[in-house]
C-alpha cells in the first residue's frame, strides 16, 4: 500500500510517546536539489541544507522516539550507484559534503547514542580515499556503543538493491565452491539445494538487520529507487511533497500517524 500527502496537515499531532512507531524506518532523502532552485539558490546550498536535515532528524530520532519498543534502525539513501551519472562537479560537491558529514556525525555520534553502518561498496575506486577512511572511522568509532545505543543508523553510499542482491549471490555461489573443495559432490548439492531466503539474507550488505517497516520518500516521487529492494517486500510506503531539507519533525510525525493508521497483513 502506499499514500501521497499533497498538502500539509493542520490536525493536533499526539505526542512521539502516544505513536506506535516501526522498528526500522527508511528515508529517500529526495529534493535537495529542488529546495535550492525553489529559493533562487545553488544545488550545492540545497545538498548541504539536506546533511543539516539529516543530522537534526537523527538527533529527534535518537532522543525521542527510539527505545527497546520504538525505532531501532534508521536507514538513510544518501548516494544511489545510479547518481553516478550526475554531473562531475555536483558528484565532487557531494561526496566532499559527505565527508564532512560523516566526520560531523563521529563527533556527535556519542551525543545522540546511535551507532553506524555503512551500506554499499566503499571498495570502487571512484570514491575518495579520504570519504572512505571517513565512513570506516565513523563506523568504527561507534562500534563501541553496542551495549548502550539507542538507535542503528545505516547510511546508504554508493548503493543500489539489485547491486547489493547480486553481491550476495556471488558471496553464496563463492562460498559453496569453498565448501565443495572440502566435501564431497553429493554433499555440496545436498547444501546447495536447502538455500532459503533466511540463508541468502546472510550474505546481503543488510545481515541482521530487520526489514523496514516504514520506508518514507520525500519530494513528491513516488518509486523505491533501487532502495532495499530485497527487504522492502512488506514495508509501508509513504511518498509526501515535503522537500528533504523542509523535513522537520511535524512532517516525521504526520508518517507515523499514518503508519499507526496501517493493518499490516503480510499476505494473511
């Protein structure tokens, strides 16, 4: 099921306490680019009004609706493998704005109690050494929260869902040739016979992790993006007008009312 909001809301909103929140929540961070061109600005000012929006939305979620009960994995898809074909200049402006977010939020992370994950292949060359080591620090810097996080936040760079599915498959297929070179023939296709989505989904960038029950699309596009592909069978879509950089805390607030408001079937 999905739902378009056109119009912003003027009802009572209850406070975060009174809504029944997912567990995992996932945003496509969309319309950087049209906030700067609607306020007669360049897109690099729309790309780093959209990282200010991020950090203030992790730091709401962080303190008031995460807990053992509430939201306890927020993804963020911040570079698409597709935004590849962006142009150069804008391409060098974001994952420079990248880096120094990421350097932001290790210095903040301790702060909100979150730790980090980093979805997507860090390994292509075309990302810079100095952004790499930047996400593999932030990610190892909050490691450590592990017994006391309120929140897992897994930032989405250089990702795509068909790229990340296919990465599994060869992850499975190389390490059944493994396993083949230590059993014998009919063994291995004993084993290769019992794959199961539980299996496969141990070899996907996202292991452990809980599907998303609510993923939010911002600026009015209403598709997945190659977003999560893989684990958004059951998500709740919820597409709203409302430009990434003008995303506050009411417009969160208006999707988990509506997400409150969904009967959730799985196929029963």
């Amino acid at each position: 099921p999905t739902q378009t909001t056109t119009t912003r809301t003027t009802t009572k909103i209850n406070p975060p306490q009174n809504i029944h929140v997912p567990r995992h929540i996932a945003f496509i961070c969309d319309g950087n680019r049209r906030w700067a061109h609607t306020n007669n600005l360049p897109s690099s000012v729309g790309h780093a009004k959209g990282a200010d929006r991020t950090i203030s939305l992790l730091q709401t979620l962080a303190k008031s609706y995460s807990s053992p009960l509430g939201i306890q994995v927020c993804t963020l898809y911040a570079f698409s493998t597709e935004n590849w074909s962006r142009p150069a200049s804008e391409i060098s402006t974001l994952l420079q704005l990248m880096e120094s977010s990421a350097k932001n939020l290790s210095n903040r992370a301790c702060e909100f109690g979150i730790r980090v994950k980093i979805l997507g292949d860090l390994e292509d060359e075309r990302i810079p050494s100095s952004l790499r080591t930047a996400l593999l620090k932030l990610e190892e810097d909050t490691s450590n929260h592990l017994t006391k996080e309120k929140l897992i936040v897994c930032l989405a760079i250089n990702y795509g869902g068909r790229k990340d599915i296919l990465q599994a498959a060869l992850s499975y297929a190389q390490e059944e040739s493994s396993n083949s070179q230590k059993q014998n023939t009919t063994q291995t296709q004993t084993q290769t016979k019992q794959l199961n989505e539980e299996e496969f989904e141990k070899h996907l960038s996202t292991a452990g992790l809980p599907d998303p029950d609510l993923i939010i699309r911002t600026a009015g596009e209403c598709r997945l993006s190659n977003f999560l592909l893989w684990n958004a069978a059951y998500a709740e879509l919820y597409f709203t007008e409302v430009l990434w950089p003008d995303f506050d805390e009411d417009v969160l607030k208006e999707a988990l009312l509506w997400y409150e408001g969904r009967i959730r079937r799985f196929g029963t």
